[in-house]
C-alpha cells in the first residue's frame, strides 16, 4: 500500500477520485439538483394556492414532509435508473456523455421528479381525503387531545370519562346544521379557557341568528368541552351535518385562533383558516371568525343565497374586561350550586357595571336569580322582585330575545297559576320558543308551566322537543324524569335521572330525585348513597340534610335525624324548609305549645309554600292547637290570616286563601253550618284548587281531609286505606299524617285503619333496622 494511501483517513478511505467520477456517472448530482429546484417550485405553488383552498398553512408542512422523504427515493431511482442507461464497461467518450445520453439524462430527470412530485400529491390527497388539516403544530397534550377528535375512527371506542351520547330522537340531521365544539386552548394559561369558552359563546350566538340553519344547543356542546370524540359520532349523537372545531393558542397579548369547518359524516374539511391577533381585538377576531363560518355556510349549506342578505348580530359588548365577567360567570352558574350562584350574579352585575348596556349579561343575571329559587337560595317572591326588572328592560332592548320573553312569561306563570291569565302565559311561553327555539331551558320551563295544571303528558310532549334539539341538557333530563315520576312510569323516571348524573355528575340536584326514588322502592343502600353524594357535592345546600333528616325521622333514627337537622338549621336557620322540619320535630315529641308558636310565626311571615311548607304550617298550627285544648282559637287566627292574605284572581295567594279555608273550615264546630252550608263552601273551596293547584286530586290523604270536613266519616276511612295501600316506600311520612296530626284522630279507631297502621309499622321496624348500618355514611 503507498503512503498517499495510508494519508486518507480510515473513515473516508472509500471516497477515492474515481468515486466521485462513479457519481458523476450515475446522475447524482444532477438528479438531486433537479429534485431540490423542483421541490422549491412545489412549496412555492403550495403557499399560494392552498389558502384559495381554504387549506390551513400548518398543511404545507405534511407537503414539505413528503419532498424530504422523497429526496433519498429520488437519488435511488437515479442510480437505478442511471445505470439501466449507461451500463458498467460502456465508454462514455472524451465529452463525459454516453451515446444518446442528452435524451435519456432528460428521461431520467423527469421520471425522477415526477416519481417525487406524485408521491407528494398522492400523500396530501390521502392526508385530505381521511383527516383533512390539523390545527396549529403543537406538541402539547392538549394539541394530541384536539388531534384525537379529528383523527378518531367511526369505529373507535369512546374514550374513558367521554359523555354517554346517544342518538338524537330525531333521526337523521337535518342538511342545513352545525354544532359548534367548545375551543380547545392550547396555551399554558388557564386564562385563555375563558377567551377559548367565549369564542365559543360568540359563535353559537351568531350562527344561531342564520335562518333556516339548525344550531345545536349550548348545553349539549359543552358535554363535550375536553372530550376525545370523532367528530362522525359528535354529528350522530347532536343530529348535524357539520361540526365546527377550533382552538386558542395565546402568548401574552398575542393569540392564534384556528377553526375549522368539517363534514361530519365524512370528516372532510369544508373550510379552515388561521387568525393572528391580539387579546385587545378579540371582538374583532370573533367577528371575523363568525362571517367566514357563515360564509362558509352559506356556500356549502344554504342554497340559492338564502342568508346572504341575514343580519348577524355580534356579542352585545365591546368591553373585553366585561366579556371576561361574564364568561366567568356563566362556568359558575352551569355549576348551579349554592357556593356558585351568588358569585354568578356578582360577576354578571360586574360585567353591567363596566357596560350597562351588555344584553347577555344581563339575561344571564335574570336567569341566575331564577336558578337560585330553584334551589331555596331566594323565594320566589325575592326571585321575581329582582329578576323583573332586568327582564322588562330587556324587553325593551332587545325584543327579539325569545329567553328574556319566556323568563318574564315563567314569572307572571308563578303569579297566576291556573286561570285564564295562565293559559295565555303558557301560549306566550311557547312563542318564546318559536321564537328561540335552540335555548333548551325554554322548553323546560314550559313543561313546569303545564306540569303545574297536572297535564303531565303534554309537558312530557314538550320536553322531548327539547331533547330534539338538545340531546345532552342535564336540566331537560331532570324534568323529564320528574314529570314521569307524577306519572307513575318509576322505571322510565329512574333511568332519566341516572342520565342527569351522566351528565352533570357535579350538579348536587342530580342526586335528590334519584335518591327519593330509590327510597320509595325500598331500596335504602341507593338512596343513602345518592342523598350523600348530592350532599357532598353542594356542602352549603340546606335543603339535602333536610332532605335526610326527614327520612331519618320516620324510620325512627331521631338521634341521627337531630344531627342532620342541626346542620341544617345552622347553614340556614331562616329557611322554610328548616323551620318546618322544626315543627314536625315538635308535633312528634308532643311539644304542642312550641309546635304551635313556630306554625304561627311561620303563617304571620307568609311563609311560601316551598316543597309543601305553607300547608305543613296551617294543618301543624290546627293539630297543636287542637292537642293542646285550644281548638276554640284556630278559627280566629286563620280567619285573620285569610283575611289579610290578598285575593287577586289568579294569584298564587289564592291557593293560601283556599288552604286556610279548608282547614278552618274542618276546625269549626258541627252546629256552626247547616249540612248544605258546609257542602256547598267545600265545593267552593275545592273549585278554587282546582283553578289554583290541580294536583290536589292526585293525593287521597287531601281527599280525606275534605270528607272529613264534610263530616262524611266512612268516605273519610275508604281514602285513608287508598292511600295506606300504597306502602311505607311511597307513603314514608305515614306516621306523621295518621299518628301525630290530631286532624285525623276520628278516623284511627276504625279496625282497617289500625289493622293498616299496625301493618306499615312492621314495616317501619323493618327498614329503621335496614338503615342502622348505614347511618355512618350520612353523619
């Protein structure tokens, strides 16, 4: 071997001179130049004509993927090719060119770069064809999550903790719909969920405002806020055809918002593009987000230009300090809790501080004030004092606001009851509907309207239309499940409340009926644990320990009842509820003189009739008064009451008027009335039930109280044995009505009430030895 030899580094020794001349020979150079030159072309015609395309510029990188990928395949096929047309041992002559060499060198270039260029063209329309473009490159987990919604299959199971959907009642989506997913925000800061949550808001707001275009509902989209789904299955379970998806990408001021537009059907990309812009212009970019979707739909959904001349309506704000108020509080009312109610109505109050004139916050504070009536926090008289005023300026601000119409409609509803004003608020509830007819929480409070008149079917009607159009409202669930209840389809109610706590397994109201109804089958294990889910859930609730103290009472666990009663009365010692508790408490020690003093203090304050209160105070105040040899003053002091209580036609009030009638109308003397005096009083009386509270007939213990006040004694008893018939389960508070109020002391002598009595008792025994182990889980 010569030194110049060994002078050549043992790494690099194959790279001789003739090497280089091998190379040269084959085309190498000249191949990946070429390749190099046309994949520049490419990328420049890429970056043109993908944005005509509506194609989002993150592609370009699957595009520049593919030329890199292809370069070695390209020198490859060089050699390959290279050597079919100069085969080893042919001269190439002094020039350096084979024979022919000019025409093959330009086929080998050519196939060459064709090969490369097609692979990128088949790679992009494979990568169109299946999951169209991702959103903005990040290698974040939240970026994988917002991957996984696109790239799922339609076969694919639902990930772990992703909501149950089923498929919309209303069988295939109609061709003119879109549902639009909550922004993923892909930024380290928790802030952004606020700016990701309200270019959501906005865009549900705006698109719902195109005719002819079906919107799914709010509730039902934010189901699936941080959910892994295919976007197909999302298109199924909301009944849709497309599905708008995007996300928030923010750094300090600046933020990039992407969104799409896709066929869910097919997972095609209708429609993509890219925003930069700063938090201070975020309005701006809302708007701009929300022409371009409605564009898009325009050119892809609606025909013949049907929206083209549709007015779309921003946000009713400017103020981003005020935006973000309201977003904040809007994450805390869909809580729904006793904690997030009032800092919900503190925050929208902030936002009408900042812009007095901001509609939606202001719709939403109505609304919260309704939530928190619900739920005991305010009575209704409080509910309607403050929501009214916001409701009746909205009227004036925005007329067209179908939620601010039915919320005004609900609370003269609450006044009225049944009587011809109620049936005309009815009918303006369900133009309220017509007239936004994607806000869920319409229909269902259009269904308590008819389910007040006892027409339980037809409210059942209405809350499956709600369904329809919101598939995944945990509120419309609960009411349907409430309204089957009154039917008396357990089974049906049962599973309807199971879907509330699908869906809102945070929301502590989800629990209560579900609890209730497992109690009433005797199944005691499920109701304890439901009862203390729900209290676990909402700590500063009042109305569960309630709830369960009442139960505890009468299985007899008076110790453990007191406890839970205690907690109750020291979160909430002004509530009715707490107060009534407290006078049943009292009736059952026979402490008559305390039961009395709290029954009368509760009727002189007007207490309204929350879960029964108002009546549990007029027939407790009677039966202590009765027990304690002062029935002589009953009828003063209710007369005063009925007096004082003011009779307007269709008022709620009247149905204390009624209450307080019957009972002094039980409490008087025989030889007060004529037999035909007191029948035809009675008939009044259950005339104006009728008008104010149809349910009434529903229950054979008020079917009793009336016979008794007729002194019709055996009719009395048939009622009571109906109403014995039905079980400890569903007749819990058995105890109370037939052995401690002394209104029904002329009926227990009667051997089939006793033998009955004697009977339920047994019973009682039975699950009070049920319950004992159980007790731990609830104190």
């Amino acid at each position: 071997m010569s030194a110049e030899t060994r002078a050549i580094p043992t790494g690099v020794k194959h790279l001789r001179p003739e090497t280089f001349a091998e190379l040269k020979r084959h085309r190498y150079v000249r191949v990946g130049f070429g390749y190099l030159v046309a994949s520049w072309f490419v990328l420049q015609i890429t970056d043109v004509v993908f944005p005509m395309f509506g194609l989002a510029d993150a592609e370009g990188i699957y595009v520049l993927a593919v030329l890199v990928g292809g370069f070695p395949l390209a020198l490859f096929a060089g050699w390959v090719l290279g050597s079919t047309v100069a085969p080893s041992g042919v001269d190439s002559g002094p020039s350096g060119e084979f024979p022919q060499g000019t025409r093959r060198r330009q086929m080998v270039t050519r196939g060459v770069t064709a090969l490369g260029l097609g692979a990128a063209a088949a790679a992009l329309l494979l990568r169109l064809a299946t999951v169209g473009p991702p959103g903005l490159p990040d290698t974040d987990a939240a970026s994988a999550r917002q991957s996984a919604v696109v790239n799922a299959g339609a076969n694919d199971e639902v990930p772990d903790g992703a909501p149950q959907v089923r498929a919309s009642p209303g069988g295939a989506a109609p061709e003119r719909s879109v549902a639009v997913l909550p922004f993923v925000n892909l930024s380290p800061d928790s802030q952004h969920d606020f700016l990701s949550d309200g270019l959501t808001e906005t865009l549900l707001h705006m698109l719902a405002q195109l005719p002819d275009l079906k919107v799914a509902a709010r509730t039902s989209v934010f189901a699936f806020k941080g959910k892994n789904l295919d976007v197909r299955t999302v298109g199924e379970q909301l009944g849709v055809r497309t599905v708008l998806e995007g996300s928030v990408q923010g750094a300090g001021s600046k933020v990039r918002v992407t969104a799409q537009l896709i066929e869910a059907a097919s997972g095609f990309h209708l429609w993509s593009q890219t925003f930069d812009r700063t938090i201070d212009d975020i309005f701006v970019v809302q708007d701009e987000i929300a022409e371009n979707v409605a564009t898009a739909l325009r050119a892809t959904l609606l025909e013949n230009g049907e929206a083209e001349g549709a007015t779309i309506r921003p946000v009713g704000t400017t103020s981003t300090a005020a935006y973000l108020k309201y977003l904040e509080g809007l994450s805390l009312k869909a809580i729904a809790s006793y904690a997030s109610l009032p800092a919900a109505a503190n925050l929208f109050q902030e936002a009408l501080a900042l812009d007095p004139h901001f509609t939606e916050a202001r719709e939403a504070l109505a609304g919260t004030y309704v939530d928190q009536a619900e739920t005991g926090l305010i009575t209704d008289a409080q509910c309607d004092e403050q929501a009214r005023i916001h409701l009746e300026q909205l009227r004036k601000d925005a007329p067209d606001n179908g939620r601010a119409r039915g919320l005004l409609a609900l609370l003269d509803l609450k006044r009225a009851g049944r009587s011809s004003d109620g049936e005309a608020l009815l009918d303006e509830l369900r133009a309220a509907v017509a007239q936004s007819p994607q806000s869920s929480e319409l229909y269902r409070w259009l269904a308590w309207g008819l389910a007040q008149q006892a027409r339980f079917e037809e409210a059942l009607t209405w809350i499956e239309r709600g369904l329809r159009v919101d598939p995944l409202s945990g509120r419309l669930h609960w009411e349907h499940g409430l309204r089957l209840a009154e039917l008396k389809r357990f089974a049906e109610a049962e599973a309807a409340q199971e879907r509330v706590r699908e869906l809102l397994p945070q929301w502590s109201s989800g629990y209560l009926i579900g609890a209730e109804l497992a109690v009433r089958r005797g199944d005691l294990p499920r109701g304890v644990e439901l009862y203390k889910r729900g209290m676990q859930l909402d700590r500063g609730d009042h109305e569960i320990p309630v709830f369960i103290a009442e139960l505890l009472y009468r299985l007899r666990h008076v110790e453990a009842g007191d406890r839970l009663l205690e907690r109750a009365r020291a979160i909430a010692p002004w509530a009715p509820t707490v107060r009534v508790l407290e006078l049943k408490r009292a009736i059952v020690r026979a402490e008559f003189e305390r039961a009395s003093t709290l029954a009368a203090n509760l009727l002189t304050e007007d207490v309204e009739n929350r879960r029964g209160t108002y009546v549990a105070a007029v027939l407790g105040y009677a039966s202590a008064m009765r027990s304690q040899g002062r029935a002589e003053e009953i009828v003063p002091f209710l007369s005063r009451l009925e007096a004082a209580t003011p009779s307007r036609s269709g008022d709620s009030t009247s149905f204390k008027r009624t209450v307080l009638g019957v009972v002094t109308m039980g409490a008087r003397r025989p030889d007060e009335l004529t037999p035909s005096q007191r029948k035809r009083a009675l008939a009044q009386l259950e005339a104006e039930l009728d008008a104010h509270a149809p349910r009434w007939r529903g229950q054979h213990w008020n079917h009793a109280l009336f016979a008794l006040a007729r002194g019709e004694r055996e009719q009395a008893i048939r009622h009571v044995l109906e109403d014995l018939d039905h079980g400890v389960g569903p007749h819990a508070d058995w105890e109370y009505h037939y052995l401690h109020l002394d209104y029904m002391s002329p009926i227990r002598s009667d051997p089939r009430v006793a033998e009955r009595l004697e009977q339920l008792d047994e019973a009682t025994r039975r699950l009070a030895s049920e319950m004992t182990p159980l007790l731990p889980q609830l104190l």
